[in-house]
C-alpha cells in the first residue's frame, strides 16, 4: 500500500505565537523617570557619604537601577551631580525648581518676594547635608562651578528678571529699577540665608523668616517708584 503524504500545514506566526503563549515586545524604559531616580538616588548617597567616597555603584543600588545608566546618561559621577544641581525641575518632590519670584495675581511684591525667599530656605533645609557636599564640590571643582555659573546667569537669573518686569509694569517697582542687579541681590541674599545662616549657622528659623521680612521691607521701600 501506498501511503499518502500528509500535507504539510505552514505554521502562522499567529499559530506559533499561540503555541508559546502571546508574545510580547522588551518593556520601553522610562528614561525620564530612571534619571529622576537617579538623581535623588545621587542626594540621598551623596549626602550620606560625601562626593568622593560615594559610588556609581552605591547610588544604582539605591534607585534601583543599572550603574551603567549613570554613564549613560548623565556621563558619570560629577555629570550626575551637575544634573542635581541645575535640573531641580525633575526631582518634583519639594519647592526645588520654582522659579524665584513667582507672581499671583493676589500678591504684591513683598509678599511674593517674601514667599519665594522662604520656599528656598525651605528647599536648603529639606537637603541641608547634601548642599554641604555640593557647595564644597562647587568650590573645589572648576568644571562643576562653571556649570552652576552657567545656569545662574542663563535660567535662574532671567526667570528672576521676568517676574520682576510683572511688578515693574504694575507700578511696584520703579521703572528706573536695574532688575538684573535686583535679581542677583536677591538671589544671593537667599543663599545667605538659605545656606549659610540656616544650614551652616544653625540660625533659629524664627529668626530667618523675621530677617527675610525685615529685608523684603527694605527692599520693597527702595524699589517703590519715586513719589511725584
């Protein structure tokens, strides 16, 4: 007898896929959210360890991420830190990244000034150790103070300016004013007392928010436009 040869039956990628269970692509990796992790990751062992002693590895393990990612995307260690320090936009876990002045249109301009100055005061204490470690970083490293130069003097400073030139043109502000000079006032006067008074001088935060009222005052009467 002869037998007859069965046909072969050509196995669809459908049928394959339903004989192994529903195939499904790599999961996409968030970059976004992978480098935010990373960079609180960078605080929490930065400010634990200290920018030398502290490693890529250490700081995966803490996010819970590949060490190689911290090459990958911020360029390693000191890329890592730069990111902390200019891109505070991404943490979105505190007041960090709020611009400056940041105008309502229920707020005049000492009480805009007043609540600005005291949410940066607020973000210096929330990350008290790790300023420490960044501020000795900015000072030592010339490539770290360069980048933090750079976003003062291209983001921090104009967003200043820009909110200022709201309370300028509502007539708070004298139209003579020198908005960059009183931005940069500002912003110093912040780190003063956000940092130096607050994290290194252990000031009493009764007496910082009494002296960024006293000198919002003081700054306030000095703006006001000249009485005709």
């Amino acid at each position: 007898m002869v037998r007859t040869p069965k046909k072969k039956v050509k196995k669809t990628k459908a049928s394959k896929a339903g004989a192994h269970g529903s195939h499904k692509g790599p999961k996409k990796r968030d970059r976004k959210a992978t480098e935010t992790a990373l960079m609180r990751a960078g605080i929490q062992v930065f400010a634990k360890k200290g920018y030398d002693a502290a490693t890529t590895k250490d700081i995966a393990k803490t996010a819970g991420a590949n060490e190689a990612l911290i090459m990958r995307y911020f360029g390693g260690k000191k890329g890592l830190l730069e990111a902390i320090l200019t891109r505070t936009d991404d943490l979105g876990d505190s007041t960090a990244g709020k611009k400056e002045v940041e105008t309502k249109p229920e707020l005049h301009l000492d009480e805009a000034l007043v609540e600005s100055i005291m949410e940066r005061c607020s973000d210096f204490k929330h990350y008290s150790d790790f300023m420490k470690v960044a501020v000795s970083r900015i000072i030592l490293d010339p490539d770290v103070s360069r980048i933090i130069q750079t976003k003062i003097y291209t983001k921090a400073l104009p967003e200043m300016i820009h909110e200022l030139e709201k309370f300028k043109k509502g007539g708070e502000i004298d139209p003579k004013a020198d908005l960059k000079s009183v931005a940069f006032g500002i912003s110093s006067l912040t780190f003063a007392l956000g940092f130096m008074a607050q994290v290194v001088y252990k000031i009493p935060e009764s007496e910082i928010k009494a002296t960024i009222k006293e000198m919002v005052r003081i700054l306030q009467k000095g703006l006001k436009p000249d009485s005709k």
